[in-house]
C-alpha cells in the first residue's frame, strides 16, 4: 500500500516552491527525503499534515491518517518529568493504567526507566531527545513524521540515537517520513530515499532503494558506501 501526493502546488512567501509536485510513500516503511537545506522539506511535512495548506493539491490518502511528530529539538515540556512528557500526549487516548503501562513501555526501551522521573534540566540533550523519540511512538499515529532530529548532535551522540529510533521502529514498523540534509543519515535509515533538486520550484531528482535492514548498515559496508557515493553525486 501507498500514499499518493499528487500535483501540489504551493506559493511561499511569493516564491514558487512546489509545481506539480509528486510524491509517494510506502506505508510501513522509512520514506527519506534528501535535500539541501532550506529547499522545502518541513514546509512539504507541513502540507501533508494540513498545518500549512496546499494552494492545490491531492493528499486525500492522507486526510483519515493521524501523525507524531520528532523535531530537531526535543520540545519538552520542562514542568513535567520523563514520564510525564509522554502521559502528557496519551491522556486522550488512553484510560490510566493502559496509559501507564505505555509509558513504561517506551521508556524501557529507550533506556531511561532510571530517569523516568526526572525533569529535562536535571537529563543530557541526547536523553532528551530519546524522550521525544519514547513519546513519538507511544502516540497513537498512523504516521511519525521526523524533521531533522539528528542534525544538532555529534557522530556519537547521533550514532546511538539513531540506534534507539531504528530498535523502536523494527518492532512497530510505523510508517515513517524523515526528512534530513544529512546523506549518511538517509543512508543508514531510509527504505527509499528521494533526493529533492537544489533549484526551485522544488522537484525529485533522483530516487534509491536501499534493500538491506537498517541494523546492518555499518559505515564500511560497501553496499552502503555505493548508496552514499550515488547520494552524493546527486544531492
């Protein structure tokens, strides 16, 4: 099954950014999209989601689903504990030992069950963002969206965080759009990477498939270093 954007046009700040667009997304799997910054990344997660309206387009296979976001920054909510911050966004959704039983849940397997009660001052910038990657999927969303979330951190840092992301994903298989600058990041996480052109109005000018499971996707794999070479040459 997929997801269709088809022929979406949008006018930004009196600039042409999208024309015809089209794009679309596997359900279930990692769709990348590859770009330079400022280009139209966000601005196109935020038509998919209705944030930011389309002067025209078709997304109807998008209208019935609901979405989770991971930003660049963690976005916590500094009153509120660990645990907390992910109650927070289920409170709606789920009655309160269903709730609970969630937040242990995903706080488990991030690794924090020993800070579950501390507050976002008292935890590095790296638990941080695991608590926001905890809370993404434990919301109940057909969708996670992912607008950068590594870009801020150092290669190890970045390493474990994405470990973290890539666990939680292989057991929920959530579909999930990730958009990034990075070309390492899209080739370590993407299923299918769509690399956007650096002119507008914005178009795809290349699009890969990456066949292998994400957690073998070392640095030296030579699968993987020909994904990067073709990436680069591209973007």
């Amino acid at each position: 099954m997929s997801l269709k954007i088809k022929n979406l046009k949008k006018v930004y700040a009196d600039i042409q950014i999208f024309n015809d667009f089209n794009l679309e997304i596997e359900e279930e799997k990692i769709t990348c999209i590859l770009g330079v910054s400022g280009i139209g990344k966000t601005l196109l997660l935020n038509t998919i989601t209705g944030i930011t309206p389309a002067d025209s387009a078709d997304i109807s296979d998008f209208s019935c689903k609901t979405f989770s976001y991971i930003f660049q920054e963690p976005r916590l909510l500094r009153w509120k504990t660990v645990y907390g911050n992910i109650l927070f966004a289920l409170k709606d959704f789920y009655s309160g030992k269903e709730a609970r039983n969630i937040c242990n849940k995903y706080i488990d397997i991030v690794g924090l069950t020993k800070f579950k009660n501390y507050y976002p001052a008292a935890i590095s910038g790296g638990m941080e963002q695991r608590v926001s990657i905890a809370r993404a999927f434990a919301y109940p969303s057909n969708i996670l969206l992912m607008d950068e979330p590594f870009k801020s951190l150092d290669f190890r840092l970045k390493k474990n965080i994405i470990s973290t992301f890539i666990n939680l994903w292989d057991s929920d298989r959530r579909t999930v759009i990730f958009i990034t600058h990075d070309i390492e990041e899209a080739a370590f996480i993407g299923d299918k990477i769509f690399i956007l052109s650096n002119r507008l109005p914005v178009h795809i000018k290349k699009e890969l498939n990456i066949d292998i499971p994400q957690k073998e996707r070392g640095r030296d794999n030579k699968y993987i270093l020909k994904i990067k070479k073709s990436l680069t040459e591209n973007l």
